[in-house]
C-alpha cells in the first residue's frame, strides 16, 4: 500500500535536486577538430596556457596597482579552465567557498556582528581624524615640522 507522505517526499527530493546545477564535464572544451589532432591540440593547450597567463599576471600587478586584480586573477583561471582540469577544479572550490561565505554572511548573526565591527572602526577612524585636525590643523601631514 502506497501512502501520499511518500510521494511527497520523493518529490521534494525530486524537486531539490532539479534545482542543483548540473556540473560540467572536466576536461578540454576545445573544438573537436583540434582535439582530433595531437599536435594542433597540443598547440592549442599551449595558446590557453599563455593566454591565461598574461591575463593571471595582469591580475597581479592589478592587486598593487589601480584595477580590479581579484577579478581578472579569476577571469585568466576561467580562461585556463576551458583547457585544464586542474583549473577547472580550483574554479568548482572557489565558487563553492565564496557560496559558503555568501550563505554565512546573510546569517543575522553574522550580519549583526560585522555592522558592531565596522561603526567601532568608523567611531576610532572619526576619533583620530579629530584628534589629527586638534594637533595639526588642515596642513598636510608631509608639511608637519615637529
């Protein structure tokens, strides 16, 4: 006999994992005529390889000069993750980490000790510019004569 409460909870299971992504395939995404082809698709590698690369340092020298460094470290990793497993698999745990952080950070919790934090850094930061114009005025800090 075949009671409601099962069918129920089938399709909640059923439901619950429609709603999960299906993962991608690992592996190479380039076309199959270069795959077909060692050399061509060894060449290919090596073009992605060097493409991604730029792109990663580019990313680098933007974590110390003006840019945005952390997403063009990740756009230059998207770009190795078309050809290279490894990529592709450090991509899957950085979407799952930062996913994690996401679903933390909505906790009320969270969310309420990260705003005590940040009006504690803002009254400290608001205290010592007080305190700097007291002693010092409107001049520039390179101006100070002690």
């Amino acid at each position: 006999m075949n009671t409601g409460s099962d069918d129920a909870g089938s399709t909640a299971v059923a439901e619950g994992e429609a709603q999960k992504k299906p993962e991608r395939r690992l592996g190479s995404r380039a076309p199959r005529f270069i795959r077909r082809s060692r050399t061509l698709h060894l060449s290919w590698q090596v073009g992605v390889f060097v493409v991604g690369l730029a792109v990663v340092v580019a990313g680098v020298l933007m974590l110390a000069l003006p840019g945005p460094g952390w997403l063009v470290i990740f756009a230059g990793m998207a770009i190795w993750s078309t050809e290279f497993v490894w990529a592709q698999l450090v991509l899957r745990w950085t979407r799952r980490k930062v996913t994690e952080a996401a679903q933390r950070a909505l906790d009320p919790k969270v969310r309420r000790r990260n705003l005590i934090l940040t009006s504690v850094a803002v009254v400290i930061g608001a205290a010592l510019c007080a305190l700097y114009l007291w002693r010092f005025g409107l001049t520039m800090p390179w101006n100070i004569t002690w």
